[in-house]
C-alpha cells in the first residue's frame, strides 16, 4: 500500500557546437499564418513545480472542462457535483481534490505525496515543457502557438529546491508532444488546449504513464522567466487501473483503489452512461529554459553508439 499510492498520485502527474539555440523548433524561416510572422525569440518554459489542487468548502481551482454545471442530478457528470473557483466561476471539474487530503497519510516513510513529485523533477525524470511562438504580448494575444513536450538532462536545482531560471537543456526527441494552433491570452493569461498529455514516471524498476485527455493548460507570466498557472484535464481510469494490476501488491488495494477512482470520474460518459475519465487539475510553476542544438544532440548520441 506504501509502494501503490504513491505511484499512483506521483504519476499524475520534456552543428559540432555547445551554445544553446534559439528556442524555435518549427524552422527559423519568418513564415506567416492566422497568427502572424513567426518571430526569432519565442519562448520555452521546464515545469519546475507541480502539485495536486485540493478544495476547500466547495471551492477549487480548476477550469470547466465539460460546459456544465453540475450536481447529483446531473447523469452526464455522472453526478458529480461541481466545484467554484477563488473568482466564484461556477462548473468547475476537479473531482481529484477530493482524494487529496488523505494522499499524504498513506505515502509512507516521511515523505509527502508533493516532496515525491519534486524529487521526480528535480531529478529530470519528468521535464515538461511548454513552448510559444508567434506570441506578441503577454497582456493579450488572440493567436498564440503552442507546443508542449519533453526535455531532457540533468537540470540544475537552485538553493530553493527548484529548478533553476534559464538553463540549458536538449529536447526529449522520444517523447510525444502536443501543439496548439490557436492557443489565446485573454487578461494576462494564456490559455492551450485541448491536448492529451503522457506523463511518465519511474520509481525502482517500475514505469507508470499517466494518459491525461482533453488537457488545458493556463498560465501567467509572474516575473521575467518565470510562469504560474495550472492544468486541468480528465485522468483516464481505465488505464490507471490496468497498469497498476502489474504492480505485486494485494487483491484488496488494487480494489479499493479502482473502486474510488471509478466512483469519482465525472467525465468522458461511455453509451452506458459510465463516466471513464477523473477530472484532475495540477498546480504548476514552470522556469525558462533554452535547447541545446538539436544537431549536437544528434552528433552525441552517434559518438556514444560508436
């Protein structure tokens, strides 16, 4: 049971030369579309920082991921019944928050659901990346893109214990990744999605993928380098049931485990009815960072076969 949950929470959780490159990975040309010229300095971004939201009397963060609001009588939410957010928007989706006060009861060995996460970051298993281009202002952009992917490295962690602002590192050209054509910033705020999301993650000899469906991500710029926000998508069940039955741990905590998590899903209703996706939404706070030539990459891991 120490061993499961864990697992399960954490993972719902990115020519010749050395100098970083321009972060643009959609060719250097100043090509034009709905969005406008594809300028020379967009911006990357390494999560640095990821935490469950909770709920407190009914309020959440989170965003509303299916355009309802819903209570007990609500069979499309599988009635669930929603939360509001600190600005009293209503519909919010974040059936997770429920199982979020009794995560760190159950981690075991002193170390909390949010210490396990960090140290996954810190230690550059997870690097999630979030790039934008053709991004004119950070006050309001009606046409923004964005990618979100993957990097890789040893990342440099401050005196704080995050990830440092603005270091170098290579992208992760194995990993999937997700662009938004049309992403907007509204009021400061910049807005992508919807996306799926892989987020893995390896704990001793044990990898665990977490599917995150429909994902948004939303986030403002806090200071030069450095952005908050959060990202709100619905975890698929069914596929988290299934990984962990490979785990060897007893008939009865994987019962108990699938049981809460079908009971709380609230979204993604199959013909039955049956709800197949938990909303969940994360807060994050991601650092700069830039690439290193994806030529050099490529020139390293041949030297390193040969």
């Amino acid at each position: 049971m120490r061993r499961l949950l864990p697992l399960l929470m954490v993972a719902m959780l990115g020519c010749g030369s050395d100098e970083p490159e321009s972060t643009t990975s959609r060719g250097d040309e100043l090509d034009e579309n709905e969005c406008g010229v594809l300028d020379k300095t967009p911006e990357a971004y390494v999560v640095r920082k990821l935490v469950f939201t909770g709920a407190n009397a009914g309020v959440s963060q989170g965003l509303d991921l299916d355009g309802r609001v819903s209570d007990r009588s609500d069979d499309l939410s599988c009635n669930q019944i929603d939360f509001v957010d600190p600005d009293g928007n209503e519909g919010i989706d974040n059936q997770f928050a429920l199982l979020v006060p009794a995560l760190d009861a159950v981690t075991g060995g002193g170390e909390s659901v949010d210490a396990l996460i960090q140290r996954t970051i810190n230690s550059g298993n997870v690097l999630l990346t979030i790039e934008t281009q053709r991004n004119e202002s950070w006050d309001s952009d009606p046409c923004v893109e964005v990618t979100v992917a993957r990097a890789t490295g040893s990342p440099l962690v401050g005196a704080d214990g995050f990830l440092e602002i603005g270091q170098t590192l290579d992208r992760d050209l194995d990993a999937p990744s997700a662009y938004v054509a049309e992403a907007t910033i509204t009021d400061g705020a910049l807005l992508a999605g919807p996306i799926d999301l892989n987020l893995p993650l390896t704990v001793d000899a044990f990898d665990l993928v977490l599917t995150i469906r429909n994902a948004y991500i939303r986030v403002e710029k806090v200071e030069d380098g450095l952005v908050r926000g959060i990202i709100s998508g619905g975890v698929v069940v069914e596929e988290i049931v299934e990984q962990i039955s490979e785990i060897g741990a007893s008939s009865e905590v994987l019962d108990v485990a699938a049981t809460v998590m079908k009971n709380s899903a609230d979204l993604n209703p199959n013909d039955a009815g049956v709800c197949q996706d938990l909303s969940a939404t994360f807060e994050i706070e991601a650092s700069s960072v830039f690439f290193f030539p994806i030529e050099a990459q490529n020139e390293s891991s041949t030297s390193s076969i040969e």
